[in-house]
C-alpha cells in the first residue's frame, strides 16, 4: 500500500522552484512525482492542496540535552537526577521534529544521553528526527570545563585527543567535535577570539575521524582557528564569527563547510527571561558580536563558502523546536536570498552529512521527509516558521494543514 501526497506545490531546491504534482511514497521512500495516475483503492490519500511543500529540514548544530530556558549555561544539570536530562532531550527531539527539522546533527550531548535517544528513536520507541551524535566534545584545559561537566572531554596534545576521540566513537559517535577556538557562551577567562586547539592537535582529531569513516566538526570563532580548521580537513567549521577574507577562501579552497548559527543572538534577546538570567559577561558578548557574526556569514557566503544550517540550538533562549527562525535570520540578518538559506538547510546540510542521495530534496528514491507550510517562504520568510506539516521517512509526524 502506498501513500499520496495529493495537490501540493513541491519546491525545488536546486532549480530554485515550484511545480504542482502529487508524491508517491512507498516504504519511507519518494516512488513517483505526479504523472501516475492516482491512488489505486488500497492506497492511503493525504490532502495537502495547495500547501508547498519542502525537503526535511537539516540543523547540522543542536545540543538536544541543553535547557534553554533559564538562560544560565552554568552546569545546568548540576544537582539532578540523570534521568531528568534524558527526558529532556527526548523531549526537545520530538519538538525539534515537529518544528520541521528530520535530521540533526548534536555536536555536544550530556554524558551520552542524545545517544540514547538517538538509538531509541532509530528503534521507533520515541519522536524525532534522524540524529547525527558527537557524544562528548573535545576541549583543552579550560575553564569553561566547569560549566559543561558533561559536555566537554578534556584532551590536551595530539595523543590526549586521539584516544578521546576513540572514546567518543566507543560510546556511539557519529562524528567527532573539536573546539579551535575559546567560545562566546563561556566564563570570564575564556576568549571566543582566542585558539585553542592547535593544528596538530586538530590534525590528529580529523585522522581519528577519517580512519573510522566519520567527520571532524569544529567549533572556531577565531579567525586562526577557522584556518586552522581548514587546514587540519575538518569537514565544518562552526559559527565561523571572526574570520576575514583569506579565512573564508581557505574554506572554500579546501571544501570546508560552514554552519554559522547566526540565530544565536536574536533568539537570546527574543526571549525575556532567558536575557535576563544570562550572566552579564555573556550577555555583552552576544550583543557585541552579532553584527560581525551577520556580516561575516554575509562575506563568507559570497567568496563562495559552502554553508549548511545549523541553529545551535540549547544555547540561551534558543529554543528546541523553533530551528525555522535560522533560515529566517539568515536571510533577515545576514541578507542570504530565501532561496539560498533553503538550500543551506536542505541539501547544503545533506551534502555535509555525506547523505545527499537520501535526503536534501524531493525526489525520487529520496528518503520521503517533506515539511509543508500554508504559505510560501520564498515570498515571505517569515513564514518559514509556520510549518504545518511533517513527514518523515513516509511516516506522518504532524498535519496542520486541514
């Protein structure tokens, strides 16, 4: 028995498009794209005239076990139970599903927890998207250690970071995580400008990576240290805040992609009570960066940088479930056309994952992950946050659309 998608506008995200057809699924996949002749009388029919209809989205950078709404990144989990942060990320996979996002990728769980949703949702036990986990990320000695005890593996040197990769891949990983540079959303002593890892150190992460057919992910805002990341073959560099031109050639030179996360900052200020929880350090860095961070993702895009969706959501007021307000801001802020921040979010995700012949766009023998809205994004961005429905792998997460 198949399934239909009957009278929707299916966008196209290469050509940049709509065309009116109706999509045939069968066994989580795309078996036709109009011209068929109809459902046969054993087959399940869904409605959805008139809405346009997209790929799956792709957040290539969520931290799923991350509470964001208090707006203290300070050892959230500090003094509860373990089972309250599992919960948790379960819960923010299914809004993150039902957001329109069907695959994701964590770079920083909470001592493995994501994993564990990870699997459960492979299984069919729980709601969510298809998840890409880092487990732990790799940091040096630092002191922002302290305020994500169950995020970061400290590893300093080229053989510390070797063997703390290996255990990420031990306990599950689908990629490795590094940190190039100091973050933004850290303590008082650390420096989002400042590098962290050096390049040997970052070379012997991607080879651990690489040897085990995984990817390496880092997180630079340092101009050096996203050359650094470049140079060293990580696969994406994120948020990528401070880098000039030269950084951004690199990038495009070597294929790095990036995941800018732009969305950061005006999900902050959006949200009153995460603002006015956050510490004051923090909360003037976020307000000082934003317009660099816009610019730069401006800057990197038209060198020709490959870019793929990532919201960062976990951080303060970033709310699980919300992701849309990314390709909104990319084109709000960082003055990306709607075409482009959709393909960033659809295939420019894929193509990072190494996945674009299963997921990324509508079409035929795809992975059947379609996200519908009543109105048209490519006429009003805005709308991009008005998703009304959801399917993934041919299974029915959401329908708004009646």
């Amino acid at each position: 028995m198949a399934t239909w998608l009957r009278g929707g506008r299916l966008y196209d995200v290469v050509e940049g498009g709509y065309r009116e057809a109706d999509l045939k699924i069968e066994r989580g996949r795309i078996a036709a794209m109009g011209g068929t002749g109809g459902p046969s009388a054993d087959d399940r029919a869904i409605d959805v005239a008139g809405a346009c209809l997209f790929p799956g989205f792709i957040d290539c950078h969520v931290h799923l076990c991350m509470p964001t709404e208090d707006g203290n990144p300070d050892d959230p989990w500090g003094g509860k139970l373990p089972g309250e942060t599992a919960i948790y990320a379960a819960q923010a996979a299914e809004r993150t599903l039902m957001g329109g996002v069907t695959t994701a990728r964590d770079v920083g769980g909470w001592d493995y927890h994501e994993i564990a949703v990870r699997n459960l949702i492979d299984r069919g036990r729980l709601k969510g998207p298809r998840l890409y986990c880092a487990g732990r990320l790799l940091s040096v000695t630092t002191s922002t250690i302290a305020y994500y005890r169950g995020m970061y593996d400290e590893a300093n040197g080229p053989d510390e970071v070797r063997a703390k990769a290996r255990k990420q891949l031990a306990m599950g990983a689908d990629l490795i995580k590094v940190m190039a540079t100091g973050a933004i959303t850290s303590t008082e002593y650390e420096d989002a400008r400042a590098i962290q890892y050096q390049l040997d150190e970052l070379k012997a992460a991607v080879a651990i990576a690489e040897e085990n057919r995984k990817h390496c992910a880092a997180h630079a805002h340092a101009c050096d240290g996203i050359r650094n990341a470049a140079l060293a073959g990580c696969r994406s560099v994120e948020h990528g805040s401070f880098g000039d031109e030269d950084a951004y050639a690199l990038m495009a030179e070597k294929g790095t992609f990036l995941v800018p996360t732009v969305c950061v900052h005006s999900a902050l200020l959006a949200d009153n009570r995460a603002s006015a929880n956050l510490l004051p350090h923090i909360r003037e860095r976020y307000a000082a960066t934003e317009d660099i961070h816009l610019g730069n993702t401006r800057l990197a895009s038209d060198i020709g940088v490959k870019i793929a969706m990532g919201t960062d959501a976990g951080t303060p007021g970033n709310h699980h479930g919300d992701n849309m307000q990314e390709i909104e801001r990319m084109v709000t802020g960082a003055a990306l056309t709607p075409r482009d921040a959709i393909f960033a979010a659809t295939m420019g995700g894929a193509r990072l994952l190494g996945r674009e012949e299963d997921l990324g766009s509508l079409a035929v023998g795809k992975l059947a992950d379609v996200v519908g809205f009543a109105a048209d994004p490519l006429a009003d961005i805005h709308a991009i946050r008005d998703v009304r429905f959801v399917m993934k792998g041919g299974e029915t997460a959401r329908n708004d659309l009646g």
